[in-house]
C-alpha cells in the first residue's frame, strides 16, 4: 500500500512524457511538411534552369544533362539586356524605398507628436484610401500619366509620362506611404513623450529632438519599413508593365514576362535562371539585415 503512491506518480510521469514526445513529433512532421512545402518550387525552379530542354512537359526534379546554358543565354543575348532589367529594378526599388521611408518616418512623427485641425480626418482617409486596391486606380492613373506627360516636358522629353522612370517612383511612392504612415505613428506612439519634453526644457528644437532622440530609437522599424518598400517594389508586375513601354526602361519582372509569356517560343528554363538570379539581392538583404529584421519586428509586436 505505501508504493502504490509512487507508483501512480510514475505512471502519470510516464504518461505526461509520452504525450509530450507525441506533442514534439506532431510539430516536427508539420513542420517538415512546410519545409518541403516551401522549398520543392525552389528546387523545381532550380532544375528548370539547369534543364537543356527549356520546356515544363518533360521537366523533372532531376533534370537530363544538366548544365549552365539557360544562364549563358540570359546574359549574352542582346534582345534581352537582363542587367540593364535588374539595374532598373534596383534602382527604381532603392530610390523609392529611401524616399517613401523619409517621408514616412517625418510625417508619422508629425501624427504622432503634433496636435493640429484634421489630424484624425488625414488618418482616417489614408486607412480608407489603402482598404481598396490599387488595381481599381489602374485605368485612371494610365490616363492620368498618358495626359501629364503631354504638358510636363523639357527639351521635348517628358518629365511625368509613360516609359519613364520617374513616373513609376512617382506612383509607387503615393501607394507604399500610406499604411507605413500609420505603422510609423503606431511604433512612435510607444515612445515616451518624456524625452520629448526633458529635450525641450534643455532648449532643444523639434529638429533636433527628431534627429538626435528620436530617430536612433527607431532603426529596428526604419529598417523593416525600408525592407518592406524594397521588396515590394522589386517585385512589382501590373503597374511596371502598364507604364513602361520600351525594352530598355523595362524592370526585372516585366523583361521576365517576356520569356514566359513568348507567342510562338517560350524559354522556361532562362526564365528560371534569371528569377533565380533576380532573387539574389532579396536573398543579400535578408542575410544582412537579418538581426535588423528581427528586433524590429519583435520590438514592435512587443511595444504594440
């Protein structure tokens, strides 16, 4: 009778650790299942590149005499300039990203900070305006920029037309800005006000508290938001495709398009092998930034 104690506590023991390892393997099964979820279009976009074939009906995992060809082609063929695509990607995500982070970054200090006379309307109509798609806005800002460009020239070029660079900056700028605004305030909300006013009662300005308080606490949201521009911006199709009509203005994604969306020849295999190339920057950006990302956005479902 005294073990039967005991022996009842070791069997609950026993049973707790079998539906703990139960537990432990249901996740680790699920969480294979996503890897190889997740990885099998890599690894099949991988073998499309190497594949000599260049067609998806007889493309395999493991592809018949595997080789660097779609790869060769892709940079030596002068119909296609695929560096001068990825450069206008690049630039064109750069400058939009740095651009719609400074903006963001002063106008959510703005909402944050400030108390002016139709603070909350602005608020409201840009929450209002990022619930509808931007597809919806498509038609009127082709006619919009197609008009524009026939007024706003210089030296007989357009400074805000179709097949122009600056156009798309334009209009990527004015659909990235407004929910950052709003996750910029929402982060600058987190801040103590302290700082703000111990800095005044110093003599300091509104400038310098934004520049020397206030923006080196925010670097781990500054960077996400950054990461967030670029990325979508590189990768954008619809917009890029609609307003830019030459093949030398083209981004990477719509010299791409091209490959896979050839009438009479369509070259899968070098379009896999410049997706995967085009895919290194991101790739570059998140091994560097990695810690950033994290803080960040640990910090801000933290402070949230």
């Amino acid at each position: 009778m005294s073990n039967q104690p005991n022996y009842i506590q070791n069997l609950r023991t026993s049973k707790g650790a079998q539906r703990k390892f139960f537990g432990v393997g249901i996740r680790l099964v699920i969480a294979v299942i996503l890897i190889i979820f997740s990885i099998f279009p890599v690894l099949w976009m991988i073998s499309a590149s190497l594949s000599p074939t260049g067609t998806l009906a007889t493309q395999s995992l493991i592809p018949k005499n595997p080789g660097f060809g779609n790869y060769l082609t892709l940079v030596r063929m002068d119909q296609f300039p695929f560096w001068n695509w990825l450069l206008n990607s690049l630039k064109i995500a750069s400058i939009t990203s740095v651009t719609s982070l400074a903006i963001t970054t002063l106008a959510g200090y703005a909402f944050s900070r400030f108390r002016f006379r139709g603070r909350q309307t602005m608020l409201k109509a840009i929450l209002l305006i990022n619930t509808f798609p931007s597809l919806l806005a498509l038609v009127a800002t082709f006619l919009m920029v197609s008009q524009m460009g026939d007024v706003l020239q210089y030296k007989g070029q357009d400074i805000i037309g179709l097949d122009n660079h600056f156009t798309l900056i334009l209009v990527y700028l004015g659909g990235s800005m407004g929910i950052n605004i709003w996750l910029m305030k929402g982060y600058l909300d987190t801040i103590p006000r302290d700082i703000d006013e111990s800095a005044m009662v110093e003599g300091a300005s509104y400038w310098q508290i934004f520049t020397m308080l206030i923006l080196p606490l925010l670097r781990p949201m500054l960077v996400v938001i950054a990461i967030i521009n670029f990325i979508g911006t590189y990768g954008e199709f619809v917009l890029a495709r609609v307003l830019l009509r030459s093949n030398e203005t083209y981004t990477l994604m719509v010299g791409l398009q091209i490959f896979a969306g050839a009438q009479f020849q369509q070259r899968w295999g070098v379009f896999a092998a410049g997706a995967l190339m085009g895919a290194l920057p991101i790739i570059i950006i998140y091994l560097v930034l990695q810690d950033h990302i994290v803080s960040g956005l640990t910090q801000g479902a933290v402070k949230g």
